[in-house]
C-alpha cells in the first residue's frame, strides 16, 4: 500500500511549544483509507487535518503528502491543496451561487483566471457538474441558490463541489454536526462510497461515537496532544471510549 499522508513526529503550538496542541503525532494513513478522528474537544482534531493542507505549520516534525512534503513553499501548497478537497461543517458554500455554480467553483484551479473571473464555463463544464449533481441526487436543484437548501442538501453540494476539484484526498471537519441523525448518515455513508468507489483518501473528524464505530473502517483518536488509539471501527470498545473520553486525564491515561 501507498501512503497517502504521513505525520512523523509532528508537534503544533498556537502559542509556543509549552502549549503544544499536537505533541509529537506518527500518523500513516493509507491511500484509499477511510479513517474517522475522534478526540475531546481542543484536543486537536482540527489541527491535525489543517496540517494536512498546510493552513497550519508544525514547528517540529514533517507532514508528507502524496509524497511531498508539507512547506510553506507556495507551489508545493498549491499542488497539495488542488488535490485535496475539504468539506466543512458549516459547508462554506457560496450562498449568493446556485448549487451548479457551487459546483462549478470545484473546477476553478484548473480554469484560467480570466474564465473564473468572467464564471465562463464550458458546456463540458457544465455537464460535468450537473453529472456531479445528479450523483448526489439534486440534479433537480441545480438553479436553486444554496441559501435555499437544507442543511443536507448543502452539504450534498459541498460534497459534489469537492468531487468537482477530483482530489486524492478529502478532509472532512465535523461534516455532520449540525445534521439530524437520519441526514448524518447520509452523507457518511456518501462519503465512504466514494472512498471505496474512487479509491480516494477520506479523513473525518467526528463527534459521535455510532457513527465512528458503523462509518470507520479506521479510527484514530487524540489525546494529550498524541495518538492515542488506532482500531478499526468494530473494534471499538468501552475501554477505548473511556480512554478518549474519561473525565480526568488521569482516569483517560487509565
Ligand atoms: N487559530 C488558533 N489560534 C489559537 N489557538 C487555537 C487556534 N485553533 C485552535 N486553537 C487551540 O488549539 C487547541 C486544539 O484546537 P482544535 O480546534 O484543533 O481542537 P479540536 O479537537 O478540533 O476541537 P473541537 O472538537 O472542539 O473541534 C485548542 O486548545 C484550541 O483552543
Ligand atoms: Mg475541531
């Protein structure tokens, strides 16, 4: 197997190292993965997977990804970012757009500026999106502006538009966190179709245990600043949750 992203010893502060959130992480993941973050809140779900694209640098330790190596060097950021598409919780949708347009922005690294100025689409373009629409099953909402859309529906796009870039890798930050249960598991088990369809690498930060155990072919979980766990999703157990959720630090080191 290939390694998709790799984290060797990384350490990350906000404010110095004596406020390290992340303290030394090794992290293999695998290309094609499906693995689901778990962690307490602050605990540096988020980081971890903003390292991944470079939005935050560690001040000690490499990221590697696809075999190169996170830098803050521009053109190696670029080539990084291009290729790894990233789905937020609050969707970060451009709500004036319609859902194709939305789509369509996915496409915007490869378009010459002057076309992503003028939002000149070719009819190919076009089709692509609709196409990607379709697969998410809104092809019938493709004029509607997103600010229209439920939650779901804005998340269905999200994903459509980061299909639209054709990345390696998808970052996934609490995707479903302001979704109804039913919803959640929709776009869970969206997500890890087109994991195991298109073979691209998919990263989940999640709060909800259910859905890491039923969704996560891999689990990790942080504590301290470190990989604490690393299972499969059925072999999740009740020493484990404690672990990563145990009320004192003490009680989670058991
Ligand atoms: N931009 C920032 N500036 C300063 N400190 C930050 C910043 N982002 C995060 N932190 C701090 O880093 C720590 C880890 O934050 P992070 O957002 O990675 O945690 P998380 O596991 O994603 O938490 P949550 O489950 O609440 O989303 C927290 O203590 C947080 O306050
Ligand atoms: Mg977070």
């Amino acid at each position: 197997m290939t390694a998709a992203i790799t984290f060797e010893d990384v350490h990350q502060s906000y404010r110095g190292p004596d406020q390290a959130v992340l303290r030394g992480v090794d992290l293999t993941i695998e290309e094609g993965d499906f693995c689901i973050i778990l962690g307490r809140s602050g605990m540096g779900k988020s980081t971890l997977l903003r390292c991944v694209n470079g939005l935050v640098q560690p001040y000690q330790g490499t990221v590697t990804v696809a075999g190169r190596q996170v830098s803050r060097h521009k053109s190696t950021l670029r080539g990084i970012r291009r290729r790894t598409g990233v789905i937020f919780q609050g969707y970060n949708l451009v709500n004036r757009l319609t859902a194709l347009q939305n789509v369509l922005c996915g496409m915007l690294p490869d378009l010459p500026g002057y076309r992503a100025l003028l939002g000149a689409f070719t009819a190919a373009e076009i089709e692509r999106g609709l196409a990607l629409l379709r697969d998410v099953g809104l092809e019938n909402r493709a004029d509607q502006r997103v600010d229209q859309l439920s939650g779901g529906q804005k998340q269905r796009v999200g994903i459509a538009r980061v299909l639209a870039q054709e990345p390696t890798i998808i970052l996934a930050d609490e995707p479903v966190a302001s979704l109804d249960p039913v919803t959640s598991e929709d776009i869970l088990s969206r997500l890890r179709s087109i994991s195991r369809e298109k073979g691209i690498t998919v990263v989940i930060s999640l709060h909800q245990i259910e859905y890491a155990r039923s969704y996560g072919e891999r689990i990790i979980a942080l504590l301290d600043g470190r990989l604490a766990i690393d299972t499969r999703g059925s072999e999740l157990s009740p020493e484990h949750i404690d672990r990563i959720y145990g009320l004192s630090p003490e009680r989670a080191r058991g």
